[in-house]
C-alpha cells in the first residue's frame, strides 16, 4: 500500500500574470482544482497566501466559498504560509513573524481556520525559521526533500517517505512533510504531454515498498494547467485533451487501484510505525545553507540579487524596516504593505506593467515615512587631528599602516588590495590579506587570491577589477587613518576607500561606482582571504543569520569542498548565497575569527564563502555579492553605486 498525497500552490502574485488576468486564472485554474477534489474526492491541500485569499474573496466570494465547505468536508486542507510570499532567510525575523500573524489573521477572518502546517515559501530553508513557525501557532512545515538529502547522503532513502523533524543547533525542532521537486516535475510533464499515463503510473509504482509507505505526488503550482502566464519564450502550448483532463484521469485511474490511497498532507504526521520516523535532521550544510526546491540554478540568490533590480529593491525595503523598528511602528497595515513589497514575485519574472506599479506603490510609502537617501560613501565626519600613534610608509609597491594595535599592508600596485592584515589583539601573525601565485601545490589553484578587492565579470567579455596601479592618497583621523585612490577601468572610475581605525580594530572599505553603462553581470566585493596556516582547519566555522532570531552555524566538515559563488551554468553565475540578516558574518576556527559588518538598509549585500582543501592547507574566503546573474536579470545602470563593509577580528568565536 502506498499513501499519496498532494498540496497545490495558489498564488494571484504569480509574476507573469497581469492583473487583469486573474479572472482568468480563477476561473481556468483555481475552479477546475476545487471541483476535481470535490467530484472525485481527492484528498488534498490548498496552499496559498493571505494576499492570494484575499484577493480571490474580492474577485469570485463564491470561490471561497466552495472552499470552506471542502475543508468542512475534509476533503481538502488549508496549509499556510504568510500574507506574503517573503523569502524567509533574506528578511529579519521581524518581517517573517509579521507575515505569519498577518496571514494568519487573513486565513481566520476568510475562512474561520488557522492553519497548523506550512508551506515554506518557495521552499527556502533556513534553521533559523524553526522557531518564528513554531511561536506563529504552525506544528509542521513542508519542505523539499531532493536538495537536503543530496547534502546528507547519509540519510536513509526511506526517509522520505515518512515524516521527520527539523532541527536547528538552539534546541528547536519542527516536524517536516516532505516534498519532492522530481516528484512534482513528473507530474507536470504527464499533464503537459511529456509523459504518458503508464508512464507516470510506472513512476509512482517505484515508490511501493512490502510497507507502508506515503509520497508527495505533487506540490506545486496550479497556475500551469489549461494557462500558460508567458512566463518563458518556449512554453509549449496546452495540452489538446485539457491538462486538468489528464489530471482527473491519471486521479481516476489511481483511485480504481486497491493497494494506492490519497491522504491528506497532515495524515503523514499520524505515520509513526518504522525507525525512519521522526528523525532529528539538520537540513542544511556549510556548502548548502539555504536549500531550496528543484535544480540548482534555482537557489536562493534569484530572490536577493538578480531579477530587474532585486538588490535595489531590497536595500529600500531594509530601509523601510529600519524606519519602521526605529519609530517603533506598530501599525499592522503598514507591515502588511512591507510584507506585499517584500514578496518574492516582484523580484523574478515580474512583467514591466506590474514593475511600474510595483515602484510606485513603493514610493508611496517611501513618501508617507519621508524617508530619505543619503550617500554613505565617505567617512568625512570622523575626520580629526592626527593620531601621533599611528604611521604610514611607502615601501616599494606597499603602503605600510601601523599602529598600536593594527598593521595593514596595502598593494599600490593592484589597487590597495590587502597584502596583510595583524590585529596584535588576537595574534602576532597576519590573519588575512593575499596568498601569492604558486603558495597551493594544485596547479588549478596557481593564482593570487587577494583580499580587499572588487570583481566584476560580464558574459562574452573581460573581466574588471580594480586591480590597477593607484596612487595612494591618506589623510591622518581620529584613532586612525583614512586611505583614498582613484581607479580607471573600461567601465568608468572607481573612487576606493580604506579607513583603518587603531583603537576599535576595524577596517572599513568603502566603494563609489561612477560608471555609466548599464550592465548585467555579476559584481563581487570586500574579498577576504585567509592565511591558512593562521586558521586551524580541524575547527574551521562561520556563522551568520539567515533570517532567524539566532545565529545559524556552520562546521565545515573534513573532506568538504564548495563555493557558493561557484556557477551553476553560463546563465547562472552562483548557487548559494548567505542571507546575513542582522548584517553580519563571522569565518574562524575555535580561538579566533574575522567579522564583516554591512548594514543591509545602506546595500543589501549577500554573502558567499568559498573552502577548498588544496595541499598545503586550505583555500577559505569569503566575498559579498551585490548583482548575480540568472535567467530573470534584465541590463542595470549601477552608476553612483555605493559598496561599504568593515571587517574586524576576535579572538571569542
């Protein structure tokens, strides 16, 4: 006996449909779903958004209506997941709880009912969001099983097949309701002609065991049957006999079967009969710390810096955040409206009609908050009288900075690059800076890995780098020293910023972008690069938060390699990115670690670090992203581009 089960993902929002479409969509999608469960009793969930139930309620009341009586029924249930479809690990935990509460609040006053399980928003996992789902009133949570089990080929495959806890490193742990990306494709190529009846009836039959077993048969969307949103130059036509005609058949014909039986999503939290079931897990790794649904080019930079300007959009809603947390607004209405602006669909495949309305509607509450935009570039009102403690030398190529506590070495020669950086607080020896050609005995590694630099590369053409030769320019500051330098590349000048600080230990870089060409590439700075010998790699870490209260921690694992900057394909220049939700990372072992701070309302920079065991040692750095590519990014004019971190080291991990 097998126990299938389905969810099906509603979403008004979806990027690709006008507003004016939406009618259609209901009446083509959302009712031909309602009355499959009704006419053939298919168990099933109906996942969707406060703002989606909404929505429906003003267009077709009676659609929601045929809805409570199903759940009434219990021939479908309602699974949850926000007022919005707000990414999880790119947000603050205030935003997530926000909304939850409020599409709680959406669910119960349409439909009388809270729900207890949760579809993460396009699956993207953090450890961090266990607890802000748990304190939201949900037990459970549905999450993609392909992407974390690739990561833990320890896992058992019989796993899937039952329920299982989800566990961050706090003590908190969640039951999870497996989803299945292959699963949910199989389905949509059968429905789409792809595949044929006895074809994707093979497929299910595979899942069969001498046991009990149950399966996601699909969890997806349902705004791809009998509708095509024009989301993609080559989707195929809809299928000639009706896609919700092949559904109801493929549904009639399992149901003829004796040994398959549809379940509904929670009835897999009943199944507890094997040493499979509820398992503690830990879902993510070091080289994948925010899995997400389906293939690889589908990960978590398509909702932080690709898109039409998923990067700018995002700093203003960090901006809008920080206004809000500030002043401390309580107003649900205007959280409602950052939790709308905050929504994954307006930073992929979003339509230049919706974009405009989009931008407007954030200005509009820009405005209301009079909120204004400052240059954070320079650093001109910490200037003061010279610090005798504090020196500066041209030696050769290099520019020496000492001081009590620090000593950096700047390369003239390849733009102020970090050739060293000693912070005497926490060790004698330089921590970080450039690992010269020839240091790793592979010869795939046989380069310079500097530090403190900036990357920007272009499909079909070179790659620009501020690696050029300057002259230094350094005016003495309060506790420090300021280093300036201009820098000519193809795409226009770069204005450079170092301000070295003797007394707090921090160093602070900062970028001003004057270029005038509109670009779609992939923009990589503040590159920092271990010194491995420093680092004891049997205890190497980093940690950061990825949209929790509390900090996710990473070890990386003997025998680990990865990149998150790595790409995917030549569409896809990344595959993982770090959230860095309160706005900072930490990278060390067990007696020491350096900081990066950024300030997300100034650039909603993301962060991607790199391990690689190479003989000597080891290869570890670390670098933000302001601009990745994927296939949603459209050409942007980034002149005026301000790019500031500060970077510290201590010796308490």
């Amino acid at each position: 006996m097998i126990h299938l089960y389905n969810f099906f993902h509603l979403n008004i929002a979806y990027s690709a449909i006008e507003e004016r479409d939406r009618s259609s969509v209901i009446s083509e999608c959302y009712w031909p779903l309602l009355k499959l469960a009704k006419e053939r009793k298919i168990k099933c969930g109906i996942e969707l958004s406060g703002f989606t139930l909404e929505t429906i309620e003003k267009i077709d009341p009676s659609w929601v209506h045929e809805l409570k009586l199903l759940i009434d029924d219990k021939v479908c249930e309602l699974i949850g997941c926000g007022y919005a479809q707000v990414i999880g690990p790119l947000v603050p935990s205030e935003v997530t709880e926000a909304n939850l509460k409020i599409g709680n609040d959406c669910y119960e006053k349409i439909l009388g009912i809270v729900p207890s399980i949760a579809l993460l928003n396009e699956q993207s996992y953090s450890a961090g969001l266990i607890q802000i789902y748990k304190e939201a009133g949900y037990n459970a949570i549905i999450m993609e099983w392909d992407n974390p089990s690739f990561i833990h080929p320890e896992w058992n495959p019989e796993m899937l097949y039952f329920p299982q806890y989800a566990c961050d490193s706090n003590g908190n742990k969640i039951s999870v309701i497996w989803n299945s990306s292959i699963g949910f494709q199989k389905f949509q190529r059968y429905t789409h002609g792809d595949l044929e009846l006895d074809e994707i009836l093979a497929y299910i039959r595979d899942q069969e065991a001498d046991h009990i077993r149950a399966f996601p048969m699909y969890g997806n969307d349902v705004e791809i049957f009998d509708f095509r949103p024009g989301r993609y130059m080559t989707e195929e036509n809809i299928h000639k006999d009706g896609e919700w005609n092949r559904i109801e058949n493929l549904y009639k014909k399992i149901s003829e079967k004796s040994d398959m039986r549809f379940i509904l999503p929670s009835q897999v939290l009943q199944m507890n009969a094997n040493e499979h079931t509820y398992q503690d897990l830990t879902l993510e790794s070091a080289d994948q710390p925010i899995p997400v649904k389906k293939q690889s080019k589908y990960n978590i930079a398509r909702w932080a810096v690709t898109g039409r300007d998923d990067f700018g959009i995002n700093t203003r809603c960090w901006k809008i955040y920080k206004i809000f947390t500030d002043r401390l607004v309580k107003d649900k209405s205007s959280w409602k409206e950052l939790c709308y602006l905050w929504s994954s669909d307006f930073r992929t495949h979003i339509t230049e009609i919706r974009w405009v309305a989009y931008l407007e509607r954030m200005k509009r509450l820009e405005d209301s908050l009079n909120i204004k935009f400052k240059e954070n570039f320079t650093n001109s009102e910490q200037l003061f009288l010279k610090d005798s403690s504090i020196t500066v030398n041209r030696i050769g190529r290099f520019l020496d900075i000492q001081g009590k506590r620090l000593q950096v070495r700047l390369n003239c020669n390849k733009g102020l690059a970090i050739e060293s950086f000693t912070d005497k607080d926490v060790s004698i020896n330089p921590l970080f800076g450039t690992i010269p050609h020839g240091y790793f005995n592979d010869i795939s590694y046989g380069a310079d890995f500097y530090s403190g630099h900036l990357i920007l590369e272009i499909p079909g053409k070179s790659k620009i780098t501020d690696l050029g030769l300057v002259k230094p320019r350094w005016r003495f500051i309060d506790s420090g020293v300021l280093v300036e330098s201009s820098i000519s590349t193809p795409m226009g000048m770069i204005d450079k910023t170092w301000m070295i600080n003797d007394v707090t230990g921090k160093v602070t870089l900062s970028y001003r972008l004057n270029w005038k060409e509109s670009i779609i590439g992939s923009l990589r700075f503040g590159f920092i690069t271990l010194f491995p010998k420093i680092f004891n790699k049997n205890s190497m870490c980093f940690k950061t938060h990825n949209g929790g209260k509390k900090v996710d921690f990473f070890s990386i694992d003997e025998g680990l390699s990865f990149s998150h900057g790595q790409s995917v394909s030549a569409l896809i220049t990344s595959n993982q990115v770090l959230g860095m939700t309160n706005g900072y990372f930490d990278v060390g072992d067990d007696m020491k670690n350096i900081s990066v701070l950024i300030k997300k309302e100034e650039g909603a920079f993301v962060g991607m670090f790199e391990y690689r065991p190479v003989e000597p040692s080891a290869l570890a750095r670390f670098c933000l992203s302001a601009r990745e590519i994927d296939e949603t990014s459209r050409s942007l004019l980034i002149n005026s581009q301000c790019l500031k971190m500060e970077i510290s080291a201590n010796n308490v991990f």
